[in-house]
C-alpha cells in the first residue's frame, strides 16, 4: 500500500496555489462527519483487495510473535443477500510459523488452501449467515451491527491519493461504547461473558468524486474482561492492526474457488492449530 505523507501533500499545495495565485486548495470544502456518512451509504460493490492484518496478544507466552494475516485479490458484495465472494492470495504467520496459501467465497461456501491442503467451511454454516444478512436488511451488515457509529467525531487530514484515485483523509477515534453494544451478540454467541474494551483511532480515505472508501487504517487497543482470561488462554488483551485498500472499484472482477479437490472439514484445520499452541475458543 502507498501512502503520501501529509508534509508532501501540504508542500505540494503550497507549490500549486503559488503557481496560480489561489491560496486554497481545489477540494477545500471538506465536512469530514458528511463525507463519511457519504461513505458509509456506498458500500464497495466490487474490485481489488489488499488487507493487512497484525496481532499482537498480550498475556499468552506462546502467542510473543505478533500475529499477521495478508490477503489480496477480487471482491464482490452480496448485496445484502448473501456473504461477499472473493478470491485472495493469503499469507499468514502465527507462532512463527508461515502459511500461504489461498481463501475464497463464491457466497454459498468459503474454502481454503494452505499448503496443498484443502478445507471449507460448510454451506450449512454459511447458508445461516446468509440468512441472518437477508433478515437484516441492512445493506449487507449484520442486524444491530452499524459500523459508521464505532467513530467519534471526524476531523480532515489531507488530501491523498489511495486506491487509484483523489480521496480525504479523515481521523477519528473509535468508540468503544458503540463497538460494545454492536457486538455483544458475537461475544454470546463466541461463549464469552463481557464484551472486550475497545479504544484507538480509525482513518479513512474517501474518493471525492465516488464517496467510497479506497483505504482504510484502524489502530486498536483491545482490553480482555478478566472473567475471559482463561477462556482464552490468559489474553489479556491485543493491540491490533488493520489496513485495506480498494482499488478497481465497481469493476467487474472474476471468482473462483480453489482447485485440486479434497476439501476437509475447516475444523480439521482449528485442531491442528490448536497443537500449535494457538488458542481456539
């Protein structure tokens, strides 16, 4: 991912307004809280991925590496309907040990590659998501899940270029209260008995012309309530961070599933994780 920093951006707009005589620059009139309900209304529909994910778990000497989690590759929305289908190149490392491989959805099953080896999820437990979207009706999100309200108030940044486009750059701090109340159904559903603190900073770039997030970085302090200490293998908490980018946007992408065959059950895959030492709840 390519980040211009905010110094360059400022001096380059210094350089333009003297060379035409305009103190200002051409998107000045920016309402950052505006720009992201904007956003929040336009959901990508389809295009390039690039995630990246670091995990650093606090409490566990076998978790003392960061985990991390890369994936890259096409997306397109289930429109409320059904999960997303993708297909991404994945590379991972948990307790110093390196995966790569491939994870997909065509929005009925999602299957996984690592090594050679082939597992999926089952379309019995994606078919129940799929119907909890449908009985959402929430432009795809979870029913009681609204993520623009995890965001306090919004402040502008600069302007960037991410994605393949002109966007906004804005920050605001996440807001622990709302991610809480959104997410107590997951932490029930999870056996877990309080939701976990969260607190930190998200920032997002929005395209000034398509009102879509083209990238967005969050930087999250995550608190585990002592009464789910053990449950989880002594966490006592994680710093997490998370980058994505959406580039192509609204063009069409092409899906497919991986291929070679003997696919197993995705729980074969948490059980030998869990000899690892990665602890699954």
């Amino acid at each position: 991912m390519r980040h211009r920093p905010l110094a360059t951006v400022l001096a380059l707009a210094g350089l333009a307004a003297a060379a035409t005589g305009c103190g200002s620059p051409e998107h000045r009139d920016v309402h950052p809280e505006a720009l992201l309900d904007a956003a929040a209304a336009r959901p990508v529909t389809s295009g390039q991925a690039e995630i990246h994910l670091r995990v650093q778990v606090e409490g566990v000497s076998a978790l003392s590496t960061p985990l991390t989690l890369d994936l890259e590759g096409p997306y397109v929305s289930g429109h409320g309907l059904r999960i997303p289908s993708f297909d991404w190149k994945l590379t991972a490392s948990a307790v110093s040990f390196p995966v790569e491989g491939r994870v997909a959805s065509t929005g009925d099953d999602v299957y996984l590659s690592v090594y050679g080896d082939n597992y999926y999820v089952g379309m019995d437990t994606v078919g129940a998501l799929n119907t909890r979207l449908r009985e959402a009706g929430d432009r795809g999100t979870l029913a009681g899940v609204h993520p623009r309200t995890w965001f306090g108030r919004a402040h502008y940044e600069g302007e960037e270029h991410a994605g393949g486009v002109d966007c906004a750059r804005i920050a605001a701090p996440l807001r622990g209260d709302a991610i809480a109340r959104d997410l107590s159904g997951l932490v029930t559903d999870a056996g877990l008995t309080e939701t976990p603190q969260v607190s930190g900073t998200g920032t997002a770039c929005v395209g000034f012309d398509d009102k879509v997030i083209h990238e967005l970085t969050i930087e999250a302090e995550i608190v585990v309530p002592a009464a789910d200490r053990e449950r989880l293998g002594g966490a006592t908490g994680a710093h997490v961070s998370l980058a994505v980018e959406n580039s192509d946007v609204g063009e069409p992408q092409r899906i497919s599933k991986p291929g070679g065959g003997g696919y197993r059950p995705i729980r074969d895959l948490l059980l030998t994780l869990q000899d690892f030492g990665v602890p699954i709840p």
